[in-house]
C-alpha cells in the first residue's frame, strides 16, 4: 500500500489472483512466494524492494511458473468467489455452526480507552475476568468478542450496557474510518492522523446525517504519511498527510477492497477538506442507485476516473492468460 510523495516509480498496488491451492498447499505455496522475493527482489534500490515491483518486473505469469517450479506442483486454476465488502461485521452474530454468538465491537482506530459516558476499557476487562469469550483483533482495528455460550450471552450484554458500550451510537462513516498512528509516535509521520481523523468525522458526521446516510457504511482512511499503514489507498475516501495540518484527499476505491482510489485534491487542510467532501456527500444522497457504494458513485457520475488497475486473468484450460490488460496508474508494465 506504500508510496512516496513526488515519486511516481513508487504507488500502491492491489493483489492479483494466479490460481488455487488447497489448504495442506498453503505453506508451500507461501513460501515458494517469499523466496522468489528473496532471490529477485530489488536489494539495491529500497524505493523498488516490495514484492509488488517483482511482481511488475517479471509479470504475474513469470511470478507464478517460478513458484511452481519451486514448489513442485502446478497451481489450480483459480476458482469463483464474490465478495461483497471488506468492512467488519457488527453486533451479534451466530457462528458458522449456530451455537455460539460473536459480539464485533467497533473500536476507534484500535485505541482501548476509558473516556467519560464510554468506558471501554474497564468494560473489557470486566468480560476477561468472566472469562464469557475470547478477544480477536480485525484487520480493520476493531474487536470480536467470539465463542460466546448462549448462556453467557446475557452477562455481556449486560456489561456492554452498564459501562455505555455499543455500535449504535457511531454513523456508518465512523464505524468505516481507520487511521495510523502518526503523530508524535511515528517518526515517519508528517501529519496528525489516529488524533485528527475522530474530528473530522465529527465535521462529516454532521453532513452525512443532514443527508439521511446515517446508516451508509462510507470507508475513510488516513494516514499521516503515504507509507500506507491504514491503507488509505483502499478507502472511499482516503486522506495522506503531506505536513502538519495538510492532506492529499483520494477518492473512487471500490467497497469491496479490489480498486484503489485516485488522488482528487491536493495539499488540503480541515475546513478545505470539509468543504470539498460535502457537496460530494450531498450529490451522492439525491442521484445515488439502488445498492450504489459511495466509492462506484463517485467513479459513475465522472466525480474522479477509476483507477483500473486490475489485469483480466484467463484460466479457462488451466494456463494463465494475461488478457485484456488494464494499466497500472503509474506503470507501464502491462
């Protein structure tokens, strides 16, 4: 997801699928695609070391013959799925086998924190002394409190109201925002980010409910520097601070995390970044389709280009086909 400012040779890059393993292959597999790392990888230029270069320098064809030639067997050929969204699932949940529940909790860019009326740390550490569930961390920062036996789910229902914590309370915009930690503990940081972004999504907030969205799960994401860590590049709206108070303001990533979003505005501070996204907020409330994600709107009325930069793969006779390419924003590899 990293890149640098006024670098174009650098930019963030989806994942492309070569094929299907089955679950005793996963770890030759992984391995098979980390020592091709180790052995092409850039180890001159830092700026050029990610995998995601080796990928683009020996073509996603050439990636996946050296691997099998290391492994030993031949990938499948890739197999349908659709996914929907990569946001967290909130609230109660049955697992798989319609036993036990699952609580997903949103936590604010993963900060665990007492604040007044919100007690949330106290409220956890009340649920691990109950010893009722175990805790998994999400991939979006927040929290699944999981195996939870019907006959304790009570208890934490209670303890989740005595001490004021829940996702109601939060728009669908808040419960989609994620935010590195920036500043003052990053040293690569240029601007503020886990501490600013509850701000602005106050300033959002106010829109966003005068427009009836309440409920619309919008993803935002910021990050104080364009290294990536909340993965910016992914979000409908995506913000990357260039210095102190300052962002480049991105837009049209799709929901369901396969398309990256485009710079829109540059060198933006608060009110300029507020004043910008209203009126996109607005139009997408009245001319948005039935089932229209805020990222595919903004790419469908012409509010910022889609930033196509996932190749069509061919696997119809079990041989990979790079068909139909697409460009990379910045690259001209395809």
């Amino acid at each position: 997801m990293g890149m640098s400012h006024n670098n174009k040779k650098t930019y963030p890059r989806v994942a492309d699928i070569i094929g299907f393993c089955t679950p005793d292959q996963c770890v030759p597999v992984a391995e098979a695609a980390m020592t091709v790392q180790r052995d092409y990888g850039d180890r001159v230029e830092r700026k050029h070391a990610r995998f995601k270069y080796t990928v683009e320098d020996m073509t996603i064809k050439g990636v996946r013959q050296e691997m099998e030639k290391r492994m030993g067997f031949k990938l499948q050929p890739a197999r349908g799925y659709n996914l929907t969204d990569n946001s967290d699932r909130f609230g109660w949940i049955r697992d798989h086998d319609g036993v036990h529940w699952h609580y997903g909790l949103y936590v604010e860019h993963g900060r665990i924190v007492d604040r007044e009326g919100y007690q949330l740390k106290t409220a956890l550490r009340e649920i691990a002394h109950a010893g009722a569930g175990d805790f998994r961390l999400t991939a979006n920062q927040s929290l699944i409190v999981g195996s939870i036996k019907p006959a304790d789910k009570p208890r934490i229902v209670q303890i989740l109201r005595d001490y004021g914590i829940g996702n109601d309370s939060h728009t669908g915009l808040r419960l989609n925002s994620m935010a590195c930690v920036a500043l003052p503990t990053c040293g690569l940081a240029l601007a503020e980010s886990q501490r600013y972004l509850p701000t602005l999504v106050d300033a959002l907030d106010e829109v966003v409910e005068d427009c009836g969205l309440r409920e619309d799960a919008i993803s935002i994401r910021m990050t104080g520097c364009p290294n990536g860590c909340a993965r910016p590049a992914l979000g409908e709206i995506g913000l990357i601070g260039r210095a102190a108070g300052i962002y480049n303001l991105y837009l049209g990533a799709s929901r369901t995390g396969d398309r990256l979003n485009k710079m829109w505005k540059e060198s933006l501070n608060h009110d300029q970044i507020v004043e910008a996204l209203g009126p996109v907020i607005r139009r997408y409330a009245a001319e948005r389709q039935e089932g229209e994600a805020f990222g595919d709107f903004t790419c469908r009325v012409g509010i910022i280009e889609p930033n196509l930069s996932i190749p069509k793969l061919d696997f119809s006779d079990g041989e990979l086909r790079e068909s139909g390419m697409t460009f990379h924003q910045h690259t001209p590899t395809w």
